[in-house]
C-alpha cells in the first residue's frame, strides 16, 4: 500500500509539471529595455515563437504610446486607423487569434526610428497552442496512474 501511495504522490508532481508546460507565456517586450526606441524589437521578436494564449507586456515611459495598426499603418508608421491606442506606459496584449499583429510607437518619429513590432501568432489546427509539450507529458502521466493502482 506505501508503494501506490508514494507512487501517486509522483504521478501528482508529474501533473503539477504538465500543468506549469501548459500555460501561456507572457513576453514583455523588448525585455529590460521596454516599450522604447532603444531597443532592438525585431530581433527581440525573431528570437520567439508567438502561440494563441500568449500575452505581450508593453512598458513604456510617458513619451511613447502602443497603438496597434493593421499592415498599411506598420508599413507607414501611421497610427490614424489604429485598432488599439494606449498612452499608460504599462499595456498587456492577449493574443486571441492566429495571424499577423502589428504594433507601433504612434509618434511617427520614433516608428521611422524602429519603434515597431511585427509578431506572428500560431494557432496549430485543432490543438491547444502548447500540444507539443502536453501530450508527451499526459502519456506519461496516464502511465503512472496505471502503475500506481496495480501496485
């Protein structure tokens, strides 16, 4: 009986694992440097793989604003059709759907200056964003329940 108890209590860490794989992942953008014309956005944001779930964190003094535009306003630094404009230095972003989101600074200066950010957010067909890591974990898991009510 000591056996399938110190058994489950190893499937339960085990859960508790899958559980933390799971979840989501919240970037803040550009790292320490925030939401700034400092930092180097575009390779900050080649370096990472964006999943429906996922959040971004802007942070961002009182001489920027976050606004997200669609293709066009990216290409133009244009925030006249923005879909979203914040101005207070601390944004969070859900991404909800797959696709293309395009955020920049709506001072046009500063977005001629590289204050702009392209991510591309995957949605795998038919699974939740982090599938790859689940199910391998899950198998196991189903595994040492198994082994514990046949110890």
């Amino acid at each position: 009986m000591a056996q399938a108890g110190v058994a489950l209590a190893l499937c339960a860490l085990l859960l508790h694992g899958v559980a933390w794989e799971a979840r989501a992942a919240s970037y803040t953008v550009g790292n320490s440097a925030g939401w700034d014309i400092s930092a180097d956005l575009q390779s900050w944001a080649a370096a990472k793989i964006f999943n429906v779930g996922d959040v971004l964190v802007f942070t961002y003094s009182k001489t920027h604003t976050l606004d997200e535009v669609d293709a066009a306003g990216f290409k133009s630094c244009s925030a006249a059709n923005a879909l979203l404009s914040s101005s207070d230095g601390n944004t969070t972003v859900p991404l909800t759907a797959g696709g293309d989101r395009y955020f920049i600074c709506g001072h046009q200066m500063h977005c001629l200056g590289g204050m702009k950010l392209h991510v591309h957010v995957t949605s795998p067909a038919g699974s939740t964003p982090r599938v790859g890591v689940v199910w391998p974990a899950l198998t196991a898991l189903w595994l040492c329940l198994a082994a514990a009510l046949l110890a």
